[in-house]
C-alpha cells in the first residue's frame, strides 16, 4: 500500500488529487503541501488531463488546517512554522495559475488554512452540513495562508471581514447562500466526492483552452484596469479563434448537433 499523504490519479480527463489524512481531518503538514502542488505540476504535464478535482478522504473534513502536533505545525518555532505559510500560500497560488479548472469537494470541516485551500479552487460542491470557518482569530493569528485575500472577491469586503473577525463556523448551506460554494449537497461524503467528480468531468469535456483564458481573465479581474482586462480579452480570444475546439464548435452549428471538444 503506498504511503503517500496525497493521491494522485487520472480518470476520464479529470487529474483526482485527495489528501489521505482522515485519522487526522487531513490537517495538512509540509509533506501533504508538497506533494499536493507535486500533483498540480504533474497533471499540467500531463495531455490527458483537462481539469482537477480536489478532495479529502473520510467523511468527517475536507481540511482542519494545519497539523498543529506535526514539525511545521503553529506550535513549532517561528521559522518552521512560517514554511508551512509558504508551502499552503504556493499551493494556492499553484491552484489559482494552472489553466486547468479545478473543482473543490468539501466533505467536512474546513477550517482556517483548510478553508483556504478550498478557495483556491475555482468552483466548490460543498456538503450541507460542512463546517467552514476562517478560524484564525480563535488561536490570535491573521489570515496567512489566503484567505484575506481570496474571500473579499467571493463575498465582499463586510461579509469577509465578517467571517475573518468573528472566526465563526458556517455550514456548507450558508456557504452557498454566501457565494462561497456554487453547489451544495445534501448527502454524505462520498456523495458529496462524486457530484464534485461530475462537475470536473464536465468541465474535462469543455474547450480546454478556452476555460483556462476564461480562467486568467476571471482571475484578474479585481487587479486589472478595465482597459487591460479588455485588451487581454482580445488576446485570448485570438488564441481561442485559432483552436481546434473553436472549428470543431462551428462544424457541430452547422450540422446542428453537440460538439466534441478535444482540449486543442
């Protein structure tokens, strides 16, 4: 049986990464941030692969943060423990920069730098009865793996200074009511994994370069001048008018009937 902390697989064009700490809420430790952005390099590398889901095992969390007992973990020094900043902050930005869309299935708790993570997806199928909390006022730190960042652009600058104050918990309901997850489920864990796993796979199916410009353009959108975002908007969709996919769209117009996206 392997010992990986993170899984790794493709099926049907979607790159499944899934963080193997149940007996621990997959709290994450330097190994698990490694080998999860280890994973999005590779699935990037990988022609067959066209979107990513993201998951956790067990049917108790998503993410509880940090390992708090694990060498890196808050309780360590000053140094280790600002490495383990660095390892989630480039997992989020390695979720945020690769083309490929990623979906996030939340299963359980979410909290602190585990929330974050998941909102460095792109979209979110979270389970109704989740627990997501910016929780790092609980234990007197500021938001450091994200979240300040990320949470304004989903909800706003109230609702998320909000969130980040009060480090309250809300349920995968709320989440969606918020904005923070497109789809909720009322169902368990696995059930919760395999809607998340249907919605990447239909996004494996889609014109794989026009989601990732869509993405990039999406995703700076709040950093962006609106005269920069519109002359990047013609770049991109240059880049998409020369696609296979593009030509197949219009052939499948003509002969009225669905396209097939290759990804090229």
């Amino acid at each position: 049986m392997s010992d990986d902390v993170v899984t790794a697989t493709v099926t049907e064009g979607v790159g499944r990464m899934q963080i193997e700490r149940p007996e621990s809420l997959n709290a994450f430790t330097p190994r698990v941030l490694e080998e999860l952005h280890d994973a999005i390099r590779s699935f990037e590398a990988d022609d067959d692969v066209r979107a990513i889901l993201f998951t956790a095992a067990g049917d108790k969390a998503f993410c509880a943060g940090v390992d708090l007992g694990d060498e890196g973990g808050l309780s360590e020094s000053t140094p280790e423990a600002l490495d383990t900043v660095h390892r989630a902050q480039r997992v989020l930005k390695a979720l945020r920069r690769t083309p490929l869309p990623v979906v996030g299935g939340v299963n359980g708790y979410a909290m602190g730098a585990g929330m974050d993570l998941a909102l460095g997806c792109d979209i979110r199928v979270v389970r109704a009865d989740a627990e997501l909390s910016q929780s790092y006022v609980n234990v007197g730190l500021s938001p450091g793996d994200g979240g300040a960042y990320m949470l304004p652009r989903l909800v706003g600058e109230e609702v998320a200074k909000d969130l980040i104050f009060s480090g309250r918990r809300i349920s995968g309901t709320e989440a969606k009511e918020l904005g923070i997850a497109s789809t909720v489920i009322d169902g368990d864990a696995e059930r919760t994994r395999e809607v998340a796993f249907d919605r990447a796979r239909e996004l494996a199916d889609g014109p794989t370069v026009a989601l990732g410009n869509a993405k990039q353009l999406v995703n700076e959108a709040h950093d962006v001048n609106m005269e920069t975002g519109l002359e990047h908007a013609i770049e991109a969709l240059g880049e998409c008018r020369e696609t296979d996919d593009h030509a197949e769209a219009i052939t499948a117009f003509d002969e009225k009937r669905e396209p097939e996206f290759r990804g090229e």
